[in-house]
C-alpha cells in the first residue's frame, strides 16, 4: 500500500536503483528513505485513488522480476550513507511504494537486513515503518516480522478505508475479503501497538464517503479496540497527487475534521490526525 511516491520511481530509474528512494514526506514530516520492494507494481488491491502508473498495463508484461535482497540492502546502504553527515537525517525508513509489501515471500529476512543495515549506518534511532494494505499480515511470516519490527524500533501502519463491505469493494477493488483485512488488522494490533492509515476522498461514481459509512468505520476501529488491539494513531488522509484514474477529487480540511473528531469519539485516547 501506499503512501504513493510514483514520481520517485523515475528518480530511482534516473540513478540507476531500483529499490530505495528518498522523498520528502507530508507522512514524516520530513526526509524518508522509501523502499519499494516492486518496480513491476503489482499489488493485490486496485483503489480507486491509487497514483501508481498504471499497473494494468504494466501487468501484461511478463512475471515479477525477482527481488534480490542483496541489492536492496546495496542500495540501502549507498542512500544511507550519502544522508549521514548531512543536514537532515531522515525521519524514517519505509517499505512503501508500488505495491504490497506484506505478499512478499521473504519479507521477514529481508527486514532484518534493513534494520541491520540501518544500525550499521549509525541510525539505530530512525524508525523502519511497514505501510500496508494489510491483506498479508495474516501470514506466520509476517507475524514474525511483527515481532522483529516492535523489538527493533519498527512499526506497521495499516489501511482501513472503508467500514462496511460494499464501500471498501467500490474503493479498494480487491477479491480479498474486508472481513480478513479487518482480522489481520486486529491480530496485528493485539499483538503490537499499530497506526491506521485512512484514505477518503470524493468520487465522481460514488460520491464522499456518507455519515453512515463514517460510523462503520468508526465503528471498525472502536472494535479492533474492544477486541484487544492496541492503537498507536489513526491518520486520516485525501488524495493530494494526481490519481490513475479521473474523478477522485479531495476532501476539504473540514470534511477530514469530521471524519477525525467522528473517531476520536469513539477512541478517547488515540491520537487521530489529519492530513489535508
Ligand atoms: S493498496 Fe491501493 S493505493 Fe496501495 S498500491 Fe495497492 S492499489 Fe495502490
């Protein structure tokens, strides 16, 4: 999932990486080193609001190309190194990108080399976040890599756009049930304290998201709380680059608002911020 930074996947073709980017992030608030574990861009949601270049026509080439931990972790340490001694350390280090994340078979190993690699630059402070559709956190694997991130200063931040099962098909456009993405939300949170990420926009198709809408999806999170999960923030956010697809218009500030104070209602304690 996404926090979409497409137009650095050109950056990255520009200077030859593949993987690792920077970027300066409304999300951090400053310099973030991105990882993008799929320049084909593939992933297993199709959203509506989604910035990536056009994944459907990239999906008739031919299969994946194999991702090589050995050049993530090069490229990792090339990036992190050119950033140490400047004048902004980075505000965290993120697998984000084109795709999902969490479907990666080997994700797991993987992490541990980021956080080794990051350790090594002398950058243990900085924060490595997983941002996720959430679809793959079910896996044992990703369990696992759960466990790794609280251990070594990570943290997952998961999507939640939708609080009923028609809303998040006409956003989302996945085959995967909105009843595994809420489970895996609430397994992952019981297990370790996560941020929500929340996309709302206004569609041409199917216009804002309606009150009732708002209130499953408060309603959503208020249950992931009842069920034991533990809420580190909830973000709630709109559209502000340009989308694949025509008519997916932005909500105001006010509108965000809304929707903010509608979850803080419900979640007393949990920071819920916007980001207009
Ligand atoms: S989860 Fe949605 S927004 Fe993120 S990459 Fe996949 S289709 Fe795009």
């Amino acid at each position: 999932m996404s926090e979409k930074r497409v137009t650095h996947r050109h950056d990255r073709a520009a200077i030859g990486r593949r993987f690792v980017y920077v970027v300066r992030s409304r999300r951090s608030g400053g310099l973030s080193v991105g990882i993008n574990l799929d320049p084909q861009q593939t992933c297993n949601f199709d959203c509506v609001y989604c910035e990536v270049i056009d994944r459907r026509a990239i999906a008739r080439h031919v299969g994946r190309p194999p991702i090589l931990a050995t050049e993530v972790v090069t490229e990792l340490s090339t990036v992190l190194a050119s950033l140490r001694g400047g004048t902004e350390t980075p505000r965290d280090i993120a697998f984000a990108g084109d795709g999902e994340p969490s479907t990666f078979a080997g994700f797991l190993l993987l992490a541990r080399d980021v956080f080794d690699t990051r350790d090594t630059a002398g950058l243990s402070g900085v924060p490595v976040i997983l941002i996720t559709n959430g679809s793959g956190l079910g896996r044992t694997e990703m369990r696992e890599a759960h466990d790794l991130f609280a251990a070594r200063g990570g943290f997952f931040w998961i999507k939640l756009d939708a609080g009923t099962e028609p809303f998040y098909r006409a956003v989302c456009r996945t085959s995967v049930p909105f009843g595994r993405v809420v489970a895996n939300l609430t397994d992952a949170a019981r297990r370790h304290p996560v941020v929500v990420q929340s996309m709302f926009f206004r569609s041409d198709a199917f216009g804002a998201p309606s009150a009732a809408e708002v209130e499953a999806w408060t309603d959503r999170l208020a249950g992931v709380v009842r069920d034991g999960g533990s809420l580190a923030a909830v973000h709630v956010y709109t559209v502000a680059r340009e989308t694949m697809e025509t008519g997916v218009h932005p909500l105001s500030a006010n509108a965000l608002e809304a929707i903010a104070r509608a979850a803080r209602q419900v979640l007393h304690d949990v920071p819920v911020e916007i980001y207009p």
